[in-house]
C-alpha cells in the first residue's frame, strides 16, 4: 500500500482539492460522471458503492478513472485521471479504510460493524481512487457547463397535481 501511494503523481492543487473533498464526479471511461460521496484519506478518496449504497456505473471493476473536484466557491477547480484499486474484504487495507468509511457513512442503520460486515457480503466495493496522471485546471478547464439532463431513476415519482382544499372562486 505504502509503495502505491508514494509513487502517485500529486499536485498542490490535487492535493488540497482531495483534502477538502466530500463529494468528487466520477466518470469510468465514456460514461457520465456521476456524483459520489467520498472519504479523503492518505491523498486518495475512498468510496463505496453497490447494493443499498450510492450507484458508480464501472467504478467497481475499472482501473483508471477522472475525477473532477470542486473548489470552496463551487466551481470546478480540478479534473485528474485517478489510479482505482478495489479493496478486497479480509486484506490490511479492507480492515484499515472500512471503518473510516463506515463511520462518515451518513444515515446507516445499526453499528458500523454491520456496516462493514454487509459490504463484505453484499458484494458493495470499496474503491480507492489515487492521483495518476496530469490534472487539468485553471484556464485549461473546459469552459462549458457540462449540465446534462437528469438521468432516468428509480426513486422518480410522477408529479401530483396540487391538492385543494376548497374551490376557488373568481369574481
């Protein structure tokens, strides 16, 4: 692990962007970057993802990414290609980032051990995403929105028509 993280490629920017970091824009080869939660540990993000976790399209089996990172007004500041590993359940690596993760996981139900205990078992990955390459900031940044239309989902619900009380006259 410690030979990994030494040979990364870290700028100040990537690091201090990585540092602050709650939420990252994943994206795995030509698909979309979707927003994800993540842990900042040791220079790297950690983030889970699977079944009753948040939805990472590829992240599980890949092995490079993009990560784009916001600065403190909001904006995009930082985009770099990120090395992923998959922490395998049972290794030193598993035991030492899992509960971090599990102890920032908002709205878990029951203790982090069963947290942990249901990621293992469940088949949720725990990916790390390391710096790997050169990041693209400042003026280099696209200079477009890069909105999308909202993807489908399934926690849509259709819109209801407003409920009434009483009618309305109109005079």
């Amino acid at each position: 692990m410690t030979d990994e993280l030494d040979s990364r490629e870290v700028t100040p920017l990537v690091d201090e962007a990585v540092k602050k970091a709650a939420v990252c824009w994943v994206s795995v080869g030509k698909g979309p970057a979707v927003a994800l939660w993540c842990l900042p540990v040791e220079g790297t993000l950690l983030v889970v993802s699977g079944p009753g976790e948040q939805s990472a399209p590829g992240l599980a089996d890949a092995d490079a990414a993009q990560v784009t990172l916001r600065g403190d007004h909001g904006g995009r500041i930082v985009t770099w290609p990120a090395r992923v590993t998959r922490l395998q359940p049972g290794t030193e690596e598993w035991e030492a980032a899992a509960p971090l993760v599990a102890a920032k996981r908002l709205n878990a139900s029951g203790p982090t051990a069963d947290l942990i205990g249901r990621w293992a078992t469940e088949g949720c990955a725990l990916n790390r995403l390391a710096p790997a390459g050169t990041p693209v900031a400042g003026a280099d940044l696209s200079a477009e929105s890069l909105a999308e239309p909202p993807r489908e989902a399934p926690v849509v619900r259709a819109t209801r028509k407003p409920f009434r009380l009483h009618k309305v006259r109109r005079r």
